[in-house]
C-alpha cells in the first residue's frame, strides 16, 4: 500500500518505506500528514511488511531513499545505507518471543523446527545466537500464530502486536528473545531503525533525519491523535493495547537510542559476527 502526499511537484522527492504497523505508523504520522514539513522535501510513503524491506534494500539500486530494516540485515547494506540516529524499535527487557501451544523447556525447544518471520530480521539473529544450531523455516510473520495452531510447526519466533495477543490464542511463552539479551548482556535489545541512502549526500541525509526526529517527537507530543491514525495498522487489536504496543517501542529511544542503545546494535552485530551467522563484519555509522 502507498500513501503519497500532494505537495508541489519541484520539491525534492524523499522515498519512505516502513512496516504497515501501528508502531511505525505513530512514528511517522507527522511526515505523513503534513504536520511535519520540511522546506523544499516532500516525503512519499510505502507499507511493507520488514522482510520484504530487509530484501528490497540488499537491491543493487537502493529501492528507497528511508527504509525500515532490521539491524540483522545492516552489515549487507552498509556501503549503500547509513542509519538514521532517530526512529529505532528497541526492547527494553522485551521482544520477539518463542510461542508454542504447550509448555516447553529450553532444550526441548532447541530441538523442534521454529516458524521464523524472516532469516534478515533481528529477531532470527537472537534466535540463532541463543540456539546456533536450531532448525527453522520461513512463514509470514502474520502466518506463523495460525500456523502453529494449525499444527504445522510445534512453535514459532513472533514479532509485532503478537507479542501481545499470543495468549488469547491459547500459545505459552517459552522465551522472550529481549528478556535473554539483557539477562545475557545488559543491554536493550535493537530490533529495527531506519537506514538512509548515503548518495543522498550528508546535508540531506541529516535534513531528512531530522525531519523523522520531529514526526516522532510530534507523535509522542500529541499521542490522541497520532494513535487514532496508527489504529488503522493495528491489526485487530483494541485502542488500549495498541497503546501499550505503540509505546514498547515508541519512546525516548525511538526519538534517540542513547549511548547503551547504540552500544546495542555494534554488541549484537559484531556477536553475529563472531558466531559466523552474519558473514560481514559490521561498520555501523549513524547520521
């Protein structure tokens, strides 16, 4: 789905790509609606779902100007994308989630096959460095609750709002991925930002930057109105609940990872690494 606002056709154009989910759409909400500006930009929005961004972005050509990734997927894109120091989905204590319809112990979950959202996304990577050798598949991250309840896979590795709705589906918890990263390190977990395009050039890089820094400190200044517009994205959840979801990983840290945050994500990336998931040593730059 693609969202584009009407403004003068001579403004430069800035491509926005991001996951249609009440997070992301709270993020963005003052870019989105105009109650951002940023003189001689304007910004065009498209919705897709974090994998399918991850994969877009690893494109030879850059398909966006902005894209949400997952930090997973960084050290592939990082001669072509910086990331952006605003607009980063962080867990604080909390994240992706290991869900199974019976209660499983940590070594009998290391031997099942995982319905996993994506290989790019950073919620495979934790994964993979709790548990290197376990075995997964690829399902839609919106697929992989009705496909365990199908009996397809004995457990599943969510993301997004089912991490909060999980239960009403019967489903236990058996790992919370941000829980074990902290207990391990000490650190939040990083789970996604933005990444902009170098050749963009830095004046523009940092306008668009700030630009982003002002939409989530305007969705954080006015949450009524900015949740009334992220509802559209929650996916059946009720106002209630996609408020606590949108403030999981809208925040303070959404609007600056701070010094751990960032620490986080050269942590995280350079264990990939060292484990021999990520081939790529990592260069991580913020603008």
């Amino acid at each position: 789905m693609s969202v584009t606002q009407s403004v003068p056709n001579q403004l430069r154009e800035i491509t926005v790509a991001h996951s249609p989910d009440s997070d992301d759409a709270f993020m963005f909400y003052g870019l989105a609606t105009n109650k951002i500006r940023t003189p001689g930009l304007r910004f065009t929005h498209t919705l897709c779902d974090i994998e399918t961004l991850n994969r877009m972005a690893l494109d030879g050509n850059g398909t966006y100007d902005v894209s949400a990734i997952s930090f997973h997927a960084y050290p592939y894109i990082q001669e072509k994308y910086a990331l952006l120091s605003s607009g980063g989905s962080v867990g604080d204590g909390y994240g992706p989630m290991i869900v199974s319809p019976r209660a499983l112990t940590l070594d009998e979950v290391k031997t099942k096959v995982i319905a996993v959202p994506g290989k790019l996304t950073t919620a495979y990577l934790a994964l993979k460095l709790f548990a290197p050798h376990i075995e997964t598949e690829v399902v839609p991250f919106d697929q992989i609750i009705p496909q365990i309840l199908e009996g397809k896979y004995e457990a599943g590795l969510i993301i997004h709002e089912g991490q909060l709705s999980y239960g009403q589906s019967g489903l236990q918890k058996i790992l919370d991925c941000g829980k074990w990263w902290r207990d391990m390190t000490g650190l939040p977990l990083p789970l996604g930002g933005n990444a902009i395009r170098r050749d963009l050039g830095p004046e523009l890089m940092r306008s668009v930057g700030q630009a982003l820094k002002e939409s989530i400190e305007y969705a954080l200044a006015n949450r009524d109105e900015a949740l009334e517009y992220a509802m559209q994205f929650a996916r059946d959840l009720d106002r209630s609940t996609a408020n606590q979801f949108v403030g999981m990983y809208v925040n303070d840290r959404t609007v600056d990872y701070g010094d751990d945050g960032k620490e986080a994500v050269r942590r995280l990336l350079d264990m990939g690494f060292r484990a021999g998931i990520i081939p790529h040593q990592a260069k991580v730059e913020f603008v």
